[in-house]
C-alpha cells in the first residue's frame, strides 16, 4: 500500500487497486471546513467566558476582601501599638470574617511575629513573607493563586495620629466556591460545545451532500456524452458556478461540434481539390495520347492547362505542411534580434505585384525603427498570410493599409484592407484551422482555410496575441502584438 498522485494505491493479488485519498474529496474538505468554522468559534467563546466569568469572580471576592481588611485594620489603628492583647470586640470580628470567607486572617507586628490567628494555631510564632516586608513598608498587596486556589491579602496597620505603621494584616481566602462555579459552568460549556458539535457534524454531512450533488450530476452528464452521441449540452442550474461552468462546457462543446463538421469539410474538400488537378491532367494525358500527330500549339496549351492544375495542388500540399512543421517545431524557435521595419517592407516588395493586377493600393506606414528578438522565418510566414488574404479578399480599386508601431515592451502590427469584411458570427471561428467564411469564394481564390490558422500558430509561439475588427462590407483589420524580448516557454 502507498500514495501516488493523492491517490491511495492497494496492491491485491498483484492487481492494482486505486482509492481515492480522502483529502481530495471535495465533500470531505467541505465537511471539515464546516466544522473547524463552527467549532475554532465555540472553543474561543468557551475559553473567553471561563477566563472573564473567573476573573470577574476573583475580583468582586478580593475587593471585599481588600473592604474588610480596611474596615478591620482602622479599627486596629486607634491602638498606639499592637502588644497585649487585641479587643474582643475586635477578635470576634475578625473570627466572624474568617468564617464568613472561609478564610485565615493574622496580625503580625513590627517584629514579624504572628500576635492573633484566627486559626489560633501559630500565635507568637515569627512569619517572614515578602508581601509582609513589602506591607510593612506601606504598600498594600493582593496576590490570586490559581493554583492552590485562594487569594492573599495584606494590609499595613497604621497609627491614627502618628499614621506610622504598626502592624499587617494578613487574610488568606479560599477559592473553592468559585471553582465550583467554574466547573459548573465548564460543564455546561461542554454541553453546549458537544450540542453544536452534533449540530455542525449534520449540518456539515446535509451541505457538503447538498453542494457536490450538481457536480455528481455534472460527471454522470459528461460520462454519458463520451458513451452516446445524445444529449450532448450540459443542463445544470443549481448554482452560479454551476451555470458559469455549464455555458463554458457548452460552449466548448459547440467548437468542438464547430471544429469536427470543419475538418470534416476540409478533408472533403481537400480531397476533392488534390483529387480534381490529378483527374484534370489525366483527361489532360489521355486525350494527347489517344491522339495522333498532335499539334504543337495544342501540346503547348494542354501543358499550359497542366501546369496551373499542379501549382493549384502544390498550393493546398505547401499549406497543410506549413502547419504541421509548425505543429512540430513550436519549441524550436530560431530567435534572433532583428530590424522589423525590413522584414515588413520585404514582404511587401514581394506582395505589390500580386496587389497591382487588381489595381490595389498598397501601403506601409512605420512611425519608428522597431527591433525585435522573433523568429523570421516564422514572423514572416504570419505576416505574408495577413497581408495576403487582405489583397485576395479585398475588391478591385481597393486599398490595403500596414502599419508599424512599438512601445517599451511591444510591437504592434496592424493590417487594414478595404475588402469584403467578415461576418460577425464567423469572426470567433476564422483563426480555427479549416474553417473558412465563404467556402465557394475561397475555392475560387485558393484558399484553403490554414492560412489564419498558421499565423496565429505563428503570433502564439512568440508570446503575442491578433485580433481581429470587421464590417461586412467595409474592410477587416488584424492588429498583431508582439513583445520586443522573446521569453521561452518553462514547460
């Protein structure tokens, strides 16, 4: 038996058994998180109500304490010394506050001798205490010991007309009743906790079942989505999370739906398209060879038709392997620190010529030299897609518009074109690979529906981001951003 992962693993027979560690339950932890919630809060409030309810107590009992032994040594004061015997009058108080609080009360002269025990068990016998000595001195001095439970009060006897100190009075009170009070309370404190604790346990059980049911729900839906083509959306409303997380879930599911019937399509269409160029050149090849003495203007215009047919398949062949190389390569970046404004003007020599038979304008506009750490190969392939698509897409007489600009951590890119626009509910999708807006003009231009797909790949591998703004009808423009410092990924 061990752990791996978090999770228990039991070796049976030489099979595997594997057990969910009680920890990663979220009904557990919800559980647990009750209870310590509920209880860490009770254990405090008993704690506090023991510690003032005795403090409290032990207060009221001294200052009474402290009152009498006032009361007693003024009347103590009026003798000129404390040798002979203490009045009766005065014993017999003194005898009734020791049965009153269950105490002790001595007096004790200057010489440190004990001259009235209320105990009458240590009479003349010599008593030194630091609280005496301190007493003596003329500081009053009340003194709680928890542990044997009483209080010690001591109190100078001062002469009335010489206010010299004569004498202390030493009470000494025992505590029991109010432990007695405190176990009381503590009892009924733990009844209290332990009523609570009950009440958190089936609280904790009721809610933790209450919170995880949605999700259990949630797990038997998707398990039954990967078993049947059926019942393919969440519906699960019980909570705000829950809802976020069922129209996230359904959402990707509709992308997914999306992305699937696009490959679909494409590979339809891919093999339709590979497959046309070669039937057209075998039509071609048959129809020369079935044919005798065969001029040369006709072999030349059958050769001509042939060629267009191969530099169409070798168009759709180069882009699918643009992507998987891509695919392959996305943690082999060749960075280097290059001038950005040459690779764009570049590009655009190369472009013009494509952007002149439909008479479009084509313009570049940079506000600074920009140098950047990117993978040429790379950043080209995404801007030559970019501006590309802006001139086949885009009507005769057109413009297409670039631009360059950076700050102190990016640059930006911006591609503009005069074109036939995107629709809005195709604009979240044009990035995903085969998925093209209109499918029979693209199949007149040459697209292929890889070329968006490639570039973000591209912006993506050098820690940027593209967006896209579009009218139908008025023009598209993608805004590229890029970082000036390339950070290599940490997977």
């Amino acid at each position: 038996m061990y752990i791996q992962n978090g999770e228990l693993v039991t070796i049976l027979g030489g099979k595997l058994k594997l057990r969910r560690h009680p920890f990663k339950s979220l009904r557990v932890l919800i559980f647990l998180l009750i209870l310590f919630v509920g209880m860490v809060p009770c254990l405090i409030i008993r704690g506090v109500v023991l510690r003032s309810n005795e403090s409290y107590s032990v207060s009221i009992r001294m200052a009474e304490i402290q009152n009498q032994c006032t009361i007693l040594c003024n009347q103590l004061s009026v003798l000129d010394t404390l040798t002979g015997d203490i009045p009766e009058s005065i014993d017999a108080e003194i005898t009734q506050f020791s049965n009153i609080y269950n105490g002790r009360v001595m007096i004790i002269d200057q010489s440190y001798q004990i001259i009235e025990d209320s105990y009458d068990q240590d009479v003349g016998k010599t008593i030194v205490s630091g609280n005496v000595i301190k007493c003596l001195r003329g500081e009053s001095i009340s003194n709680y010991d928890e542990r044997n439970s009483y209080i010690e009060v001591t109190a100078p006897i001062r002469v009335t007309a010489s206010k010299d100190i004569v004498g202390v009075m030493l009470a000494s009170v025992s505590t029991d009743n109010i432990v007695g009070i405190q176990e009381n309370l503590k009892q009924t404190m733990d009844i209290i906790i332990l009523t609570a604790l009950v009440v958190l346990i089936v609280s904790g059980i009721l809610v933790s079942f209450y919170i995880t049911r949605p999700l259990n729900r949630i797990t038997k839906s998707v398990e039954s989505m990967t078993e049947s083509s059926e019942g393919n959306e969440l519906h699960e409303y019980a909570f705000l999370e829950t809802i976020r997380f069922t129209e996230a879930f359904n959402k990707l599911i509709g992308r997914f739906k999306v992305l699937d019937e696009t490959r679909q399509e494409f590979v339809s269409n891919v093999s339709h398209e590979l497959k046309t160029p070669l039937t057209s050149m075998k039509v071609l090849a048959d129809s020369l060879l079935s044919q005798e003495e065969v001029p040369a203007e006709l072999y030349r215009e059958f050769m001509g038709d042939m060629s267009e047919e191969i530099e169409r398949e070798n168009k759709i062949i180069n882009d699918l392997l643009s992507l998987v190389k891509m695919d392959k390569t996305s943690h082999d970046m060749n960075i280097e620190t290059l001038d950005i404004n040459q690779i764009v003007e570049r590009i655009l020599k190369r472009l013009r010529p494509i952007a002149q038979k439909q008479n479009i304008e084509l313009v570049f506009e940079t506000f600074r030299t920009v140098e950047a750490e990117v993978d040429e190969t790379k950043l080209s392939l995404a801007v030559s897609n970019l501006v590309e698509n802006a001139i086949k897409y885009n009507h005769k007489n057109g413009w297409v518009h670039v631009s360059l600009n950076a700050d102190h951590k990016f640059f930006y890119l911006k591609v503009a074109d005069s074109g036939m626009g995107i629709p809005k509910e195709s604009q979240e999708h044009i990035f995903e690979r085969f998925y093209r807006v209109d499918k029979s003009h693209s199949r007149e231009i040459g697209g292929t529906g890889l070329g968006l797909a490639i570039t973000r790949s591209a912006v993506v591998m050098h820690r940027g981001a593209i967006k896209v703004y579009s009218e139908e009808g008025e023009g598209t423009t993608f805004t590229v951003r890029i970082p000036l410092k390339y950070v290599a990924s940490t997977n």
